[in-house]
C-alpha cells in the first residue's frame, strides 16, 4: 500500500543504511508498527521517497502534573528541495516542520536552519486519581529519491513551569524557541513578567498566550495570538489574573532571523549560495523572572496621594486670601495709605499725560476735564456705547480715526523715556475687550484640538488591546499600572496636577477680576490712575492653557508613540507664548499683538514641529531652512518690539530688516553713538545671541528630539525676558513684594527638581520600541509612579508658580501713578 522500497544507493556511508535497517527491522517503516522510543536517547537514521520511520514514546502521566516534551531534530542536508519532514502527533493535536527550517527576513531574505527544537503542547492535567498513560508518535519521512540522514532525540522537561520570583535561564534562537507555563498563586492578581539579557541582539519576541494548542512559537507566527514585545536586552508585561479565565498562560520566547525590527542593521552577506545557518551567532542567552505587580490597595493610595497633594494648593490660597481680606479690612478701618508722589488727583505734570484724560484716567470721565480734551477722546467714547462687538480690528480704528492721532501715537512711542501712561492711552473697555479673545479662541482652539485626539487615541488603546502589539506605544513597562482598558493608568493620573492647578489658577484670577470690577464701579482712583492697567484675558487664557496641557499630556499617554507627540507639546508652545506676551502686554498694553496673530504664530510653531520630526531626523536642507527661519524672525520680531510696533514694513518686505542695517550701521560703525534705547537694546542683542546660538547648534548637530528642541527655544526666550524685566524692575527703584519673591523662589526650585526628573529618559520613541524598552526603570514613588510621572507632578506646580509670579510681579506698583512707571 505504501509503495516499493527503494534500495540503498551504492557510495553511501554504511552506518546510516544499517541503522535504517535496524529501525525498520524493528518496526519503524511505514506500514509496520512504530519503534519504540526512549527519552534521552538519540536515534539517528536516513529517510527517502518510499523509507519513513515512526517512533513511538510512551510516558505515565501523573495525577495533577503538567507534562512537557522538546523534541530536537537535525539533518545536515541543506537541499531545499527535499527537506525532511518531522510530524509529532499527540491525543489532541499535531505539530509538523521541516528541516531545513526556511526564515524569511526584510526583502524576502530566506535563512535556512538545519537544527531545529520545538517543544510539543504539554498535556492538560487529568483530574483522574490514577496516573494515565501518555503516547507520542514521531513520524520522520522525505521526498528525496536518495537518502537523507537525519538525528532525533526527544526528551521530557524538567523546568516548564516558571515560579514566582525565581528568576530562570535558558537560551533560544530562531530555529529552537522556549516557552514556559505559569500558574497565578492564590493572593496574586497581576504580575509582571521581567525578561534580560546580556547582549541586545540577536533580537527577540516575547509572547504571552492562552493555554491553548497549537503554541505559535515561530517568528512568522508569534504574532497571532496573544501579547507580544519585541525585546533588545529588557523586556517586561504586566499580566493581570482577569484575562486568563485558566488562571495560568504561556510565556513564549522567540528569536527573530534578523534585527531589522530591533533597529539592527541586516547582513550584508546573504545573497549567493552561501551557508545560511547561524544557529551559534544568532543564540541568545535569557533570564525571566515573574513578580507580582501592585495590589488595589496602592491604586487607591496613589489616586488620594495625587488628588489631596494638588488640593493642599487650594488650601494654601484660601489662607492667604483670607490672610489678604483681613490686612484690607483693616487698612480700611484705618483710613488708606495715601498714594506716592501726590495725593491721587487727576493732575499730572507729565507733559503728555497732561494733554488728555486718557494719560491719567484710564479710560474713564473725567467731569473736571477741559473742552478741548474731552473733544479729543469724544471718538474712542464712541465704541463702549455699542461694545456688542469682540473685534480687536476695532480697537485700532476706535482711536485713530484722526490724522493727528496717529501723529501723536509716533511721537509718543519714539520718546527715548517711556512711561506707563504713554503706552495706555486708549479706552481701558476696548483693550479688555481685545484680550478676552485670547480666552474665547483658546477655549476654541482646545475644543476642536481635543476631541479628534481623544477619539484618536481610543483608537490606538483598542487597537493595543485587540492585536495584543504592545510595540505600538512606548511605555516605561516596569511601572505601566493598567486600569481597565488603559495599559499605563500611571502616567495619565499624573498630569491631574495640570489640570487642577490650571483651575485653581483660573479661580485666583477670577478673584482678581471681580475685585478690579468692583473697584471700577466705586471709581476707585487706585484702580483708575495707579499701577499696571488690569486686563486679566490673558490670564484667563493661561489658565485653560495650562488644564489643556493635563488633558492632551494624558492623552498623550495614553499610547505614547511617533504619531502623537505633538499633543503633549503643543499647548507647552502655547504656554510659553502666553507667558511671554503677557509679560510684555504688562508694560505696553496698547501695542501687544492681537488674539489672531498670535494663535496664528503659534500655528506655524506647531507645523514647525511636526515637519521637524518627519524631516529633520537627516534632511540637512530643512535644517537650513528652519534656521533662516528662525535667525529672520528673530530679526523681524526685534526691530518691531525695538520701536515700539510703530515701525511699519510698508510695500517692500524688505524694509524691516533693511531699517535694522541701517540702525547698526549708523549707530555702532558710523557714528558709535550710544543706541537711543539702550534698555531695549541690550535685551535684543542678547536674545538675537541666543536664538542665533540655538539655530547654528541645530545646523550643526541636528538634535533628534526636535520637539524638545523648539520647546528649549521658547523656555529659554521667556527665562531671558523674565529675568531682564526683574533686573530692569529693580533698576528702577522697584520692589519685590513678599508673595512675589516667594513665588519666584518656588519657581526655581521646583523647575529645578522638575528638569532632573524630565532628562531622567525612561523611554523614546525616536527609536525602535525595543530600543526604548533598554531605558525602562521601575516605579520611584510609592511603588505606584516613575520619575516622568513626578516630571508631571513638579512641572504642574512650577508652572503653577510661574503664573503667580506673572500675576503678581508688579503689585507694589498699585500705588504709584502710572505717569511714575517706566516702561522697558
């Protein structure tokens, strides 16, 4: 039935014809009974077209034992033809291969294996008292006209099922995988499962699966079933008791055939007909130790660690409000300070001020005031009537509807001494109205920002869950804490702080605003001749700035990867822009730049930052590009902010930096003179410094993090102008108040523990996920958060604290007539 038997081909070695004959005179040729085997022993033979051998191995099986076989085959045949073929049948299932052993690689590589290991599905445990009887049969045939030698040696696995916190070795390659079996403990409801190795390739594959045969334990197969990292030298899953209704799973150990996947670099030399078989430089050596993970008990330690530790801050400004309502309830009862320099009233003898109420009053009537003066601010009286409007385009119109106006606005904003008054001439409504469009566009911008990312990232989770591919988001899996169907619950409960303290904020200055409300309504003169003009847009905006930033950096993490990372840097821009034009509209809050323009430079920001991460990686033009870019605007924004904004480009856009040449040229070559504003001039030239600075280190060094790149250039910017505005406060006999100076010291410190813990790497993106999964460490904080999650915990805080000190910074100011502060 089976056919004829061919005769042994004349020249062939004698030993491996007579062990055939041996086999097949013991029953091992088709159409008799099998051989019989024995574990441990090797059983060599040659097979052809019409000579197969089976051999059977018996084994008792004992009650409640998991019983494991590896079978180890090799031929030294490296004919792709008329490979050996290897079928092991077992009671429930069977498992074939050949040899040699076909991989294939990137562009279609083959690499051929003429050792091959497989370790056979273990019987389930029988919940019989007695010990059952278990067979094997092993079936070794081929399709070659001639003989084929080949070894076979079965044998029974001592170590198959892992224990708890006992670390294992063992070593894998491509051609002989390992997977193991492991039992959750009674008390256990997650463990994680910790895989090292000395040497980061040959890259790795680790899988864990269902019980359930067949175990996929090939490189071309690992992926259909189950969870499953790639691996360099470190690896780790969390494995939680609820998604193993077996309460025990697999852990499968696969070597891939090239390192292209792990961000090595693939062979040069396998093209030709050379020897594929890199069994010895492609084994790798392992060590997986199981660990329990965190109980419930430390979920709900962290949440009420994360929520009472953000509402302290809360706390804290109850007291000092009420601390601030009981000093003002007694400086009431007492009678007010009197105002410096005067009592207070609407005279002045700044000879601008003078000209007009608006230097004084701030936008308000002045009974007292004369004709003339009240026929010059009659036109931007005009618009409050009908302020139905929220145009900033009309805050320019509504008071340079005359000739001589715009005359006047020239030669004010081109004194060599500027004051307060100056640069708050126009009505107090209409600016305020300016900057709450910063408000309503941002809460714009995050709504239509938000919700396609929160769907998006939905998507990524559901997409992790379903395929089981954890290389799709770099988590720090040493500490990744799932919660439901989050994989890193941790990383998303820490930015809270962003977004509670960003309401707090928003809560202070809605104090404030309310306040300043009331005192305008009074006609308070305090509130309409003294200090920095209040207009709290801006703030209002920094506030859901800083909530959003919790809210994309959560989002952000919820599967952290190359197509998202713009979410958790995009409100950083924004936050950093806002800053810095809010400290400039403090002492300029006629000529600050409109909502739109600003949202709009921003935009371009943005862009920026996504063509820098897909481009700027090798590209050296873009690096070009982008630092023209950057060296012209820094150009353009410096002549404008050195004149005041009353500088205009007109038809040729190259006006603006032919009008910078000709102020170097004629100030510094021609003339030496000392520049007409020598404040001003120090702080461009040093920021010009250090932005050129930033743009020849990127044309230099091409940094891969090009997000963080342009976040540095910003921070820097706003450090630099923080600082020159407090140096340039305290030059002009100005104070620093209590609350100010602690919060500037706060600021310091905090930002200072929060940049350790930033640059602490736990994981990167710029690289394969198994590359990143090398910079993974274990939680630092209650067992529970990493170091990029205090990153989350501190940075909210500084921020928080760098608000107050911009909230803060000039109310020493607010009794000292605005004619009295200077402007720089």
């Amino acid at each position: 039935a089976h056919g004829r038997r061919a005769a042994p081909a004349p020249g062939l070695c004698s030993a491996p014809c007579s062990a055939t004959a041996a086999a097949a005179a013991a029953g091992g040729g088709p159409g008799d009974n099998p051989a019989p085997g024995a574990f441990g022993h090797v059983y060599r033979g040659a097979v052809n077209i019409s000579s197969e051998h089976v051999y059977a191995f018996a084994y008792r099986s004992e009650p409640g034992q998991v019983d494991a076989v590896r079978v180890y085959v090799n031929s030294s045949s490296e004919n792709l033809q008329y490979p050996v073929l290897f079928v092991v049948r077992q009671q429930k299932g069977v498992l074939s291969w050949q040899v040699p052993l076909i991989f294939r690689g990137l562009y279609q590589r083959t690499y051929n294996y003429q050792e091959v290991s497989r370790t056979l599905c273990p019987s389930e445990p029988t919940p019989e008292t007695r010990p059952s009887e278990q067979i094997i049969f092993v079936d070794v045939a081929s399709m070659a006209p001639f003989n084929i030698a080949y070894e076979l040696l079965v044998t029974r696995l001592e170590n198959f099922q892992l224990e708890t916190n006992k670390a294992f070795n063992f070593t894998a390659s491509p051609s002989q995988p390992q997977y193991f079996l492991y039992k959750f403990p009674q008390d256990v409801d997650s463990v994680i499962i910790n895989v090292v190795s000395d040497a980061a390739y040959p890259c790795s594959v680790v899988s864990v699966q269902d019980i359930v045969c067949p175990v996929y334990d090939l490189d071309h197969n690992v992926e259909f079933n189950g969870v499953y990292q790639s691996m360099t030298k470190q690896a780790a899953i969390t494995v939680q008791r609820k998604d193993f209704p077996g309460e025990q799973f697999f852990v499968v150990f696969v070597i891939k055939p090239e390192d292209y996947a792990c961000g090595g670099s693939v062979p040069s030399s396998i093209h030709g007909n050379v020897n594929r078989t890199w069994n010895l430089q492609r084994t790798k050596n392992l060590q997986v130790t199981i660990v329990p993970s965190i109980k419930k008990s430390v979920y709900v330690q962290a949440m009420f660690f994360s929520f009472l530790g953000f509402l302290s801050f809360y706390l804290g400004s109850v007291v000092v409000a009420f601390v601030h309502y009981i000093r003002v309830q007694r400086k009431a009862s007492a009678g007010r300070l009197s105002p410096e320099h005067g009592s207070g009233m609407m005279t002045s003898s700044h000879p601008i001020s003078a000209s007009t109420p608006e230097g004084s009053s701030y936008g308000a009537i002045d009974e007292s005031s004369s004709s003339g003066a009240r026929q010059l601010s009659s036109p931007e009286r005009r618009a409050p009537a009908g302020s139905d409007t929220d145009s900033s385009v009309e805050e320019e119109s509504d008071f340079d509807t005359m000739p001589e106006i715009e005359s006047d606005k020239n030669i004010i904003r081109t004194k060599v001494f500027l004051y307060l008054s100056d640069l708050s001439r126009k009505d107090r409504r209409i600016v305020s109205k300016k900057y709450k469009i910063y408000f309503w566009n941002i809460i714009t911008i995050a709504v239509f920002y938000a919700l396609p990312v929160i769907q998006l990232v939905i998507t990524y989770q559901t997409v992790v869950n379903v395929t089981g591919n954890q290389d799709i988001c770099y988590y720090n899996f040493l500490c990744a804490h799932p919660l439901g169907v989050l994989s890193a619950f941790n990383n998303i409960l820490s930015n809270v702080g962003h977004m509670m303290l960003g309401f707090l904020f928003l809560l202070i200055v809605l104090r404030r605003d309310i306040l300043h409300r009331r005192a305008m309504d009074m006609k308070d003169i305090y509130t309409l001749d003294y200090g920095i003009p209040k207009h709290f847009g801006l703030f209002y905006a920094m506030g859901i700035a800083l909530m959003m930033e919790g809210v994309l950096s959560a989002c952000y993490h919820v599967c952290p990867n190359y197509s998202n990372f713009q979410f958790d840097t995009s409100f950083m821009y924004m936050i950093a822009g806002l800053c810095m034009l809010k400290l400039y509209q403090t002492r300029h809050p006629d000529i600050n730049a409109s909502a739109y323009s600003a949202y709009a430079s921003f935009a371009v920001v943005i862009s920026l930052a996504v063509l820098g991460v897909v481009f700027g990686k090798n590209d050296m033009w873009f690096w070009v590009i982008f630092s023209l870019i950057h060296i012209l605007g820094s150009l353009a924004l410096s002549t404008q902010i050195y004149y005041m904004g009353r500088f205009k480009i007109g038809e040729c856009y190259m006006g603006i930096f032919r009008r910078a040449v000709m102020v170097l040229y004629t100030d510094c070559i021609q003339q030496c003179s000392r520049p007409m504003y020598m404040d001003r001039m120090v702080l461009l030239i040093v920021g010009n410094l250090v932005n050129w600075s930033f743009a020849i280190f990127g044309l230099v060094y091409r940094p891969r993090d090009f997000a963080s790149y342009i976040l540095g250039i910003f921070i820097c910017n706003l450090l630099l102008y923080l600082a020159f505005y407090i140096i340039m406060k305290l030059r002009s006999s100005e104070r620093l108040l209590p609350i100010p100076m602690f919060c500037i010291v706060a600021t310091a410190v905090v930002w200072a523990a929060a940049l350790y813990f930033f640059f602490q790497t736990l994981s990167s993106w710029e690289e394969t996920p198994a590359e990143s999964r090398e910079k993974n460490r274990p939680c630092i904080l209650l067992g529970f958060f990493d170091d990029h999650d205090v990153w989350h915990f501190l940075s909210a805080a500084a921020l928080f604290f760098s608000f107050l000190v911009l909230l803060t910074l000039d109310d020493d100011l607010d009794t000292v007539r605005r004619d009295k502060i200077p402007v720089f």
